[in-house]
C-alpha cells in the first residue's frame, strides 16, 4: 500500500476507509477497551488532525455492528456478540464563526437530521426538548439503548475563546443542548465527545457529573496518532519506500520522520506519538515537509497569544503542575493549556516527586510552523523578506561563515519598517530569536539552560556549534565576556564539534539593528 491513493488523506469515515482498503493503523483494541469497561460518558481531547473523527467513525460502526468492517483487526478476536445500537452523532465542526442565533439554527439542523433518519416528529423549538425527545423515542422505537457521539464539540467555541462575553452566551446554548444527557441516562448505552480544549465540566456539561475524561490516561495514550510501535510495523513497507525515494538508509529515514513527526506524549509514561496527518502526507507525497501547518493556523490560537502576551521565547521547557496545562479553557490564566491541548506543546517529562511535567514543542514541524506564524508579529510588512532572508543565512552557516550569515541579517534589519512602539529592548529580542530559530536546518535552541545560567542561543549544525549571547544598547565585548565567563562552552565540549562563541550588540534607541559581532573559536 505505497501509492498515494492508499492513504486516506482527508478522509476520517471507518466504512470508506476498509470497503476502499485504504491504510488502516489499527485502534479498535482501544475501542473494545473504552466500551467494555463500567463508565458510560466519555471525553477526549486531542488537536486538530489527529483522527479523533476517524475514531468517532470507527466507534459508529461498531455500535452499528458492521462485522464485515472489522475483519483481520484487533476487535475481531475481542468481541464475541456484537450487539448492534441505534448510533446518534453530531458533529459540530460545521458550526465555527457562530453567534448564538446562527449556533442554535445549526443544532437544529443536525437534530433535524436524526430525526428524519429515525422517523421521529417533534414540534418542539427548543434544543435541549427535542434532543431528549429524540433520545425517548428511538429507545422506545428501537426498544435498545442509544449511542450519543459528539465530534469536535468545541468548535463553537474556540473563535470566541478570547471574547469573554461572547464565550459565555455560546456556552450556555451549548449546555442547554447537552443536558438532557443525564436524564436519559437509563437509556443510553455510550456517550463519546471530542475536542481540542477542556471547558470545565460545569460550564458545558454540568449534568455530566459522572464523565470520565481520559485525554491524559496512559492506557489511552495512543488512541489517535501513530505511535512509533505502529509505525516500525503497519508502516514499515512505507518508511522503506521513503527511505528509497530520498536516498538514505531505513535509520536515517526513521530518524527524518522522528525529528519533523514525533514527540507528542499525551500522559506519562506514553509511547511516542506521531503526528498522523503529517506523517500520511509525507508517505504520500515522498517528501518532508509541514504538512499540519500548511492546512493553517488557527485564529483562535493567534488571538489568545496576544490576549496573554505570549513571547517566542517564553514558549516551551516549562515545568507545570497537572492543573496547570489541563486546565478549563475558559478559566486559564496562561496560554500554556491551550498550547498544549491545541498540540503545539506536549509532555516530554514527569517528576513523580515533585508532582511536575515538563512541556517543550513537540518536534521541528510545530517549532518551525509556529514561530513561522509569530513573525508577522515582529516584522510587521517585512515578514516575507524575512523569511527569504533566513533562507539566505541559511546559506552562509551551512558554509560554516557566521560572520556572512550576520552581515545579511544586518543589511536585511535596515530596511525593516519599525513602528514607535517596537522602541523596547523585548521586541528585538524576541524578533532576532525568532529569526535564528527559522533557520530550519539546524538545531536550534534559545535560552537554553545550563549548569552557569541561560544561553541566549545556541546552533548547532553538522559541524560547528554557535553559542550566541545577545546584549542591547552596550557592546560586543561584554556579551562575549559573559559566554566566557559564565562557560557556556564546557557544556559542549563532549560533542566533539568546533565551538565559536558569537558576542552580538543591537542598538535599540538609534539604528535598530544589530550594531557589532564579535567571534571566537
């Protein structure tokens, strides 16, 4: 299955997926597990694109119990009676820019829709009414308890996450919708909502005291994505076929796939989870590239960041509590929980002690994608040059000449348009990161801790590894002072590749650019 038609790219239904015997990595052990165990509502978050549909699909046809789609997967040798269910799905991903008016004629759509697929009439013209008529009628109708399968439930919502009024009034037509859920509890086998955020509990589902949230349960952890496991053995015919399209060895194409994919951990410990979207396009297409943010960035994600003030700098190898990163979108007091649920942050590590997990960018994918995002913010019109001129500086490091890369960058900041309120140290700071970690080709770190303090930046390439600290408004001589006397070289030495320390001054009040460099070996 190594052509591009043998990839479901795009396609999120379970039915078309096997009757079309596209790629297939196989969840359905975790689909046994979810239903067979004493809960009955269930919550899981996961970002954008990373099959919470397709699983929402594969959960539909197995209440519908289409046997013939499951054959040759896990389930088939799990479940013995296969006892099919009336399924009631809504997806709400259709319902984003709403008000609330627009938000209620939509659910009325959809319900109208089920009504109509089950034969049921309701005259009633409100929401929470006709979704718990319509949940009595198809159990009495069918005399079998329902399925309740809510897909992307937030939607609604994420646009006007960063307008609190408006939040709130979307919020209440939401939890009207979703109460009659616990009145007819006696009459629903299963109920399964997706999303990318947490809303709290009691501002959505208020009702649904008893819902069981298994976003961060490790026996969940793979249950959208790919993990490496899958990957090293469903896949394992495709990284080949990669491997032989770029002309590299198998390691050094797992390694590709490994630095640009993976890295996302959804509890701990997890396996590692590759991003699923990004990985399909790459096989497809024979190529690495970033595909999850070519689909766009969220404009949600955009806002709040400004609405918290979030700096590129600032993002990532933080240390939080559990409350902290998973906490209701609505009630945050920082962007970390929504960069984390959103899957531009994941876990990379959890101190049982201490109670702490460590949360950095998951691979270079998002960091690129990201900070790519963030430029305009700092460039303003410029953003584009920007980008030509980082693959210019590109250029120069790859031939292992600092001082050329730096010349360009000069030569492009003075042609940059700055508005009177780009006259703060921060905003230079943050723009000259930014700018290093666009150079997509190394390894690139900014403040990077160490046992004497924090590197402004460090890049390393091939063979060369640049420890640069920046200073504003004083002089290259003291930021190379400080890379010397604070030994910011001894935590490298052992990688055995030729170190430069790079001591650069930008001057703030009066050019607005970078002003000297010194460099030594």
């Amino acid at each position: 299955m190594n052509s591009a038609n043998g990839y479901p790219i795009g396609i999120q239904t379970f039915e078309r997926i096997r009757k079309e015997n596209l790629l297939y990595i196989d969840k359905t052990g975790y689909v046994y597990r979810m239903t067979h165990t004493s809960g009955k509502h269930f919550f899981l978050s996961r970002p954008r694109r990373f099959g919470k549909s397709l699983l929402v699909s594969t959960l539909e046809s197995y209440f519908k119990a289409d046997k013939e789609l499951f054959r040759g997967l896990q389930i088939e040798n799990m479940e013995r009676e296969w006892t099919e269910y009336p399924v009631v799905l809504f997806d709400f991903s259709g319902g984003k820019h709403q008000d609330a008016g627009q938000l209620r004629r939509y659910i009325g759509y959809m319900l109208e829709e089920e009504e109509r697929r089950f034969g049921i009439e309701c005259d009633a013209v409100d929401e929470n009414v006709r979704l718990e008529n319509l949940i009595t009628s198809i159990y009495e109708k069918e005399g079998r308890q329902v399925v309740v399968l809510i897909d992307e439930y937030d939607a609604p919502l994420l646009d006007v996450a960063h307008q609190d009024g408006q939040l709130a009034i979307l919020r209440d037509v939401m939890r009207n919708f979703y109460s009659p859920l616990k009145k007819c509890e006696r009459m629903l086998r299963f109920v399964f909502i997706t999303g990318i955020t947490k809303f709290s509990q009691v501002s959505i589902f208020s009702e649904l005291n008893n819902i069981t949230n298994i976003s961060m349960d490790n026996e969940y952890a793979g249950i959208c994505g790919i993990t490496r496991e899958e990957l090293l053995t469903q896949m394992t015919a495709d990284v080949d076929e990669l491997a032989r399209k770029l002309s590299v060895g198998r390691e050094a194409a797992v390694r590709l796939l490994t630095e640009n994919y993976d890295g996302y951990h959804f509890a701990w410990p997890s396996p590692d989870v590759f991003n699923p979207y990004s990985l399909l396009n790459c096989f497809s297409r024979q190529k690495v590239a970033g595909y999850w943010f070519a689909t766009g960035t969220p404009t949600f994600l955009i806002e709040m960041m400004r609405k918290f003030g979030t700096v590129p700098s600032g993002i990532g190898g933080v240390q939080a509590k559990e409350s902290s990163f998973d906490a209701p979108t609505e009630s945050m007091s920082s962007i970390m929980p929504l960069l984390y649920q959103s899957g531009y942050l994941t876990i990379k590590d959890y101190d049982p002690q201490l109670g702490l997990y460590t949360l950095d960018i998951p691979n270079k994918e998002i960091r690129i994608g990201l900070y790519d995002s963030l430029l305009p913010n700092y460039m303003e019109t410029a953003a584009d040059e920007g980008r030509v001129a980082i693959a210019h500086m590109s250029t120069f490091i790859n031939r292992g000449d600092i001082n050329g890369a730096l010349e360009l960058l000069k030569s492009f900041l003075e042609a940059v348009p700055y508005c009177d309120n780009t006259l703060y140290e921060g905003h230079y700071q943050q723009m000259l990161y930014l700018i290093f970690a666009l150079l997509t080709d190394y390894d690139i770190q900014v403040e990077q801790r160490t046992a004497k303090g924090r590197i402004d930046i460090v890049l390393e390439t091939k063979t060369h590894i640049y420890i640069m600290e920046l200073k504003f408004d004083k002089t290259a001589e003291e930021a190379l002072a400080q890379i010397n006397t604070a030994r910011y070289a001894d935590a490298f030495v052992l990688k055995g590749k030729k170190i430069v320390k790079v001591g650069i001054n930008f001057c703030v009040k009066e050019e607005r650019n970078i002003t000297e460099w010194l460099t030594q070996e």
